[in-house]
C-alpha cells in the first residue's frame, strides 16, 4: 500500500502526531508512506529526519500576534489562487490513499481526484459532541471544510460517548522519566519578553523556556531560554517537575502520559486552544490561566505532582487497521483502544 500523508505544519503537535505514525509505519513492511507538509516557510522545519524525503507547500496557515490570532495578518497573508495552483498541481495517480492531519492540499487534491482519504486530527473530534468553548459558525465551517477527508477520525483525551479515539502520542522512550526541580516553558505564541517578565517574579523556581524567536541557549537569572529542538525538548519534557504550555493537544498529551502537571494559557481568538483548556480543567487534568497571570502561576506551582495517564500504542493499532481496508468500521478498534486506557483516580469523568 502507498500513502501519502499530509501534515498541517504550522504546529509543531502535528508534526509530533505524524512522527509517532511514521514510526508504526516503519514497522511494518507492507506500507510506504510520503509525507507532505504545508503552512510553514520551508526553513521552519526542524528534527525532520523521521519523514525522509519529505515534501513542503505553502499551503494555508492563521497568523498570529502576541498571544492572539490575528485576523488581519491571516488575510494579508493568505494567496488564495497560489493555494489553488498548490491543489491543482498535486498529482496523486500513485498513491493508494491520502492520509490527512488538517493539512488543506493533499485533502482537495484528493477529493478532485476521487483518491480515497483517512483524516486523523484532533480537529476531527469536534466535528462530535465533545466539549466546546468560543466556537462561532466559522469555526465549525473551517472544521467541516478547511481539509475535508471521507474518513474522519478524532482523536481526544476521553471519548465523551463518541466515536473518536485516545490520543497519539509520541514520547521518546531513551530517556528517563524523572522529577527535577524545574518547570518547562513552551509558550510560542507569546511575545517572550512578556514570558520571562512573568517568569523573572518566581526567582525561587527554576525554568527552561523553548521558544521560536530564541536561536542559541540563554540564561537570564532563573530561566534558561532555549531554540527549538526535539531531542533537547524531549529530555526536558521527561526530566521536568511540570509544563506550562498554550493550549494546543499534543504537547500535553505527552505530559499527560508523563505524569507532569500542567497550566495552560490558551491562545485567545483560536477556539480548539479554549476548548482544550476547559475540557482538561473539567476533568481535573490542568489548571489554566487567561492572560500570563502572576497570581494562577504562584498557585499552580504551589500544587502536587500529578500521576501519569496510560494512554496505548494508537499510532501502531492505527496503521495495522489502515492496511486492513475497512475504513468505515471504527468500532472494534475503539471499544479495543479505549479498555487501555487507565486515568489516575482524581479525574473527573462520568461514565
């Protein structure tokens, strides 16, 4: 079987997301996977080796401004007969299905071309009645439409009574689980200088802080700034005491796995970050904050550890049920992915 899987690679979560998928495909001899990636200047991308000889589009991505999504510059910055020359000069006559993470080209491009699609996207679960927060009818058409695939799968942290899937996540299992005596920081959306203003007041408390607009290791006082870097991320993620994040699903997906506790600061204007927030603070997996709030971080810092989710292998039973064929029967591999999954005893769930 020949996939191409196309990835939204404006968040790095995606990327994180078709990492784990690349590895259960390599797993298995009978699949050869290409992967495509858009919505990011090609320089952009980083620790790409897992995808080979990978392809890059322009694609269609929202821009954003100091912690919020910026309308304006999503306008100015969007060519949408550039968009549409990306759609009509993708040739995918080779290719047995389309495999798609929110990734707009590679969707209509196979819709044109009546090629079969899979969508396997956090954006796919709202699509179902989960939990939503700020969600206006442009929202939900952007969900419906922006890459529509014939297969939709979601992926959430519980199921809601919905026929969506746990979470993939990707950790790296070289390293060591461990609870040091600092806190990781991956705020991207906000202006940096903001972040360490804010991280500056805690100077009892150790920080390590990733972020894109920091090109070479930093240190101000408590807080070590760092470029962005899988291999470095992933060793702290493993190695910290908690994360403070935006609002995104795979980053805490993997400190949910890790046991670390979370504050999350979601992206204002940018409903699944808002929706996130809420659904995790409803189950009693994070605390949240509106703003870069002093007062939330001293009490976040001030709680427990927290226990770890056990979350399964979904990348592996994943691409073992794509080679199967039987894409419009997703109840066996539901009922058999969500028996694994184990919450720690203080989450909120009704049943």
């Amino acid at each position: 079987m020949k996939i191409l899987y196309g990835v939204q690679g404006t968040g790095n979560g995606h990327i994180a997301r078709a990492r784990a998928m690349a590895c259960a495909f390599k797993q298995r001899d009978d699949i050869k996977v290409d992967f495509l990636f858009s919505g990011r200047d090609e320089k952009g991308y980083f620790s790409m080796d897992d995808f080979g000889q990978y392809q890059t589009r322009r694609g269609l991505t929202f821009s954003t401004e100091k912690g919020k999504v910026s309308h304006l510059k999503t306008a100015i910055n969007t060519n949408p007969s550039h968009l549409w020359k990306e759609i009509s000069d993708m040739d995918l006559s080779g290719y047995d299905v389309v495999i798609n993470d929110f990734e707009p080209i590679t969707a209509w491009a196979a819709k044109k071309q009546n090629v079969p699609t899979i969508g396997i996207s956090h954006q796919n679960a709202f699509q179902y009645s989960v939990p939503k927060k700020g969600a206006t009818w442009i929202d939900q058409t952007l969900i419906q439409h922006f890459a529509p695939t014939q297969h939709r799968l979601g992926l959430h942290w519980y199921h809601f009574q919905q026929p969506i899937l746990p979470p993939i996540v990707h950790t790296n299992k070289h390293h060591r689980i461990s609870e040091d005596d600092f806190i990781l920081v991956y705020l991207p959306f906000e202006d940096w200088q903001e972040v360490k203003q804010l991280l500056l007041r805690f100077s009892s408390h150790k920080f390590i802080c990733y972020h894109p607009e920091i090109k070479e290791r930093l240190q101000q006082e408590n807080i070590t700034f760092m470029p962005l870097s899988y291999a470095n991320f992933q060793a702290d993620l493993h190695a910290c005491h908690g994360v403070m994040a935006n609002g995104g699903f795979e980053l805490p997906s993997e400190a949910l796995t890790l046991g670390k506790k979370l504050l999350l600061k979601p992206l204002n204007g940018q409903f699944e970050q808002m929706s996130n927030v809420a659904t995790l603070e409803a189950l009693g997996l994070a605390q949240s904050m509106a703003w870069l709030d002093p007062s939330a971080v001293r009490d976040w810092l001030n709680e427990q550890a927290a226990e770890p989710v056990v979350y399964p292998d979904v990348a592996a039973h994943l691409a073992r049920w794509v080679t199967q064929g039987d894409w419009h029967n997703i109840a066996p591999l539901w009922s058999e992915l969500w028996e694994q999954v184990d919450f720690p005893p203080y989450v909120l769930i009704n049943e």
